[in-house]
C-alpha cells in the first residue's frame, strides 16, 4: 500500500498545473539566452521535428498533441494547433517520412502525411496495440534509429518489481508496427534516447527507483554496445549497487554499468546529441538532457538542463546549461525534452509550466 501511494503522489505531482513561465528566475551557461517558443502546449512532453519545420509536441495528461508552426521565422510559434486529442497518455512522437508516430501506453498511431494536413488532420491510425495496458511508466518516449526502425520502451510497471523480461526493457519495430523485438533488458523506464553521430550507438537515459533513500539509486546516462544487452534493474541499481530485496544472490558485475550517474531522483527524460554549429565548438557531439526533477526527495534535484561533453565514448565533463525551474524547494517548471532545430538553436518542453522555450547564443 505505502508503495502504491507514493506512486500515486508521484503521477500527481507530475500532472499539477503550474503557472506561467518565470524565464527571469532561470540561469543559464554564459553568452546563452532562452525565450518563449510557445506557451499554450499543456503538459508538453517529447518533441519531434517534422521535415517542414513543424515542431510537433506530446502530452501526458492532457492527452493532445500539438502542431507549432513559425511561419515568420521570428524565433516563435505563431500558431499552435491541436492535431489529436482524447489519447492515452501520448507522450510520444516521432516523425518520419512525412507521417507522424505517437505512443499512446498499449497502442502506437500514426497520422499519415501530417504537415500537408495540420488545419485538418488525419484520424489516427493504429499500427500497433499489444504493448502492455499499465499505465505506471506506461507512457512512452518514442524515436527512429538509423536502422529505420521505431524504438519503444516498457517500462517497469512499478517502483521495484521482477517481471522478467516482459517489461523493464527497449523495444524496436518496422515502420508498420511488424517485427517486434527486444533490444535491451534491465532497465527501469527510459524516456529519452539519442544515436551519436558517427559511431551510430544508441544512448539512453534512465530513471532510478524510489523509496532507498534521498541519495539512492541515481538516475543513468547508458550506451548500448550490442542488442541484448542488460543493464541492471531490478538486481543492480547504479552499476555498483545491488537492491536490498531483488538483488540477492545477484552480483552487479552481471550487468552493464551506467556511462555516468546523474544524481539521484533527478528524474532524467528526454536527451539529444547536439550537432549544431550556433552553440560553441565544446558543445559539437555533447549530450543534452532534460531534468523533469524529484518528487519525494527531502531536498528537490533536477528541475534543469544538464550538458554531457563526451572524449569518445567517456564523459569528459557534466554541467548545468540551464538551472532555476525551482527555487526554494518550490518548482515553476519541469524540463522534460529537449530538440536542437536546422539553425543550432535548442527547444527545451516544460510540462509544468505548459510551454516549450527556444535556447540561443550570442556572446
């Protein structure tokens, strides 16, 4: 009962409906500027570039997704359209070949030709509905790899549970939802998931368990060497770390540690490689991630913007690019994807605050 409720304090903590953006509160790295891009995108979520230039923007609650459109090319959405509503949780998109796909817990949909049909849009398509109906991490981060196929997490259907290699694990399909296989196992419930240029391997990030403490488990930055491949949950937790109830008789040395730990109950979601030439030259190949931040932490972490530069497959360093979405233990925003656009510029989505920002640098 203590586990279920702690669970049910966190779903509505994520769903609470914040307030406006309070961009004056927030810091960023130096020669860095962040502005509004939209503000009327409730519950805003994994975002996805379609080949137009649209910006297309999950939800969670609100059950929407959402179409932004900068046809002046000022740096901000001039419209924002609704171009679903009435899903399941449809934290997902990912866009290819003009269609847009959307996760929506069991089910993924598509909206076939979507940026030639933004004032009337499609109604959505089924590709595929058996993946589990739970909706604890039951919402789902969702993009194409360089195989062209559609990758989809399970998530773990609970804070700390062994349900095999049912769930807790990384997923990919053909584009028309045939062929399901598994990718990864042991990993608790990814929301954000990125392939590194040049070298094509995926990375992930991964959300910790709850309820060891406030500095155990910590959230993980992951690479994926070959398919198949475990990376520790339930048994090991951090890579180093075994759990006091799943992971006897375990030994951590089983299982693929993480790349870096993120701190505990960061909460890290959505991630990107930045390949964009407007930011400095030491930001060329780094890692972006979003920090949704904690929710039963004694004192809160997260709630920001983190950068990973990477020396091949090694972190050379882990620093803020944007804090100050909380102040006072008391939380206006929550980063929760972020998306670099053609011009090297950077979306980041607030679900709290309902809106996505546009990141710039001028010295």
């Amino acid at each position: 009962m203590r586990r279920w409720m702690f669970a049910l304090f966190g779903l509505l903590a994520v769903h609470t409906a914040g307030a406006a953006p309070q961009l004056d509160k927030l810091t960023l790295a130096k020669g860095f500027h962040i502005a509004v891009y939209a503000d009327d995108v409730s519950n805003a979520r994994e975002l996805a570039l379609g080949a137009k230039g649209t910006v297309f923007v999950g939800s969670n609650s609100a059950g929407k997704v959402y179409a932004l459109t900068d046809s002046q090319g000022t740096g901000h959405a001039d419209k924002v359209r609704v171009i679903a509503s009435g899903l399941q949780l449809p934290v997902g998109v990912a866009f290819r070949n003009g269609d847009l796909y959307i996760s929506a817990v069991s089910k993924i949909y598509v909206l076939r030709d979507i940026e030639n049909h933004l004032d009337d849009p499609p109604k959505p398509e089924v590709i595929y509905d058996k993946f589990p109906t739970e909706t604890h991490h039951g919402w789902k981060f969702i993009a194409f790899g360089p195989d062209g196929k559609l990758y989809v997490p399970i998530g773990a259907p609970c804070n700390i549970c062994d349900k095999g290699k049912d769930y807790a694990k990384l997923t990919r399909m053909n584009p028309d939802g045939s062929g399901l296989e598994d990718v990864a196992y042991g990993i608790r419930n990814t929301v954000g998931f990125d392939w590194q240029p040049g070298t094509k391997q995926l990375w992930f990030t991964d959300n910790g368990r709850d309820l060891m403490g406030d500095d155990m488990p910590s959230d993980e930055l992951n690479r994926l060497s070959h398919v198949g491949e475990h990376f520790g949950y339930p048994y090991c937790h951090q890579g180093d770390t075994l759990d006091p109830e799943f992971g006897k008789g375990k030994n951590c040395k089983d299982y693929t540690p993480p790349v870096l730990k993120l701190g505990a109950h960061v909460a890290s979601l959505g991630m990107r490689f930045y390949e964009g030439k407007q930011f400095p030259a030491s930001y060329k190949g780094a890692i972006i991630i979003a920090e949704h931040g904690s929710w039963n932490r004694t004192k809160k972490s997260g709630y920001r913007v983190m950068t990973v530069r990477l020396n091949g497959d090694k972190v050379a360093s882990y620093e803020p690019l944007i804090e100050g979405f909380q102040q006072n233990e008391t939380a206006w925003g929550r980063p929760a994807d972020v998306q670099p656009l053609p011009d090297g510029s950077l979306l980041v989505s607030d679900d709290l605050a309902g809106a996505v920002y546009r990141v710039t640098y001028q010295p």
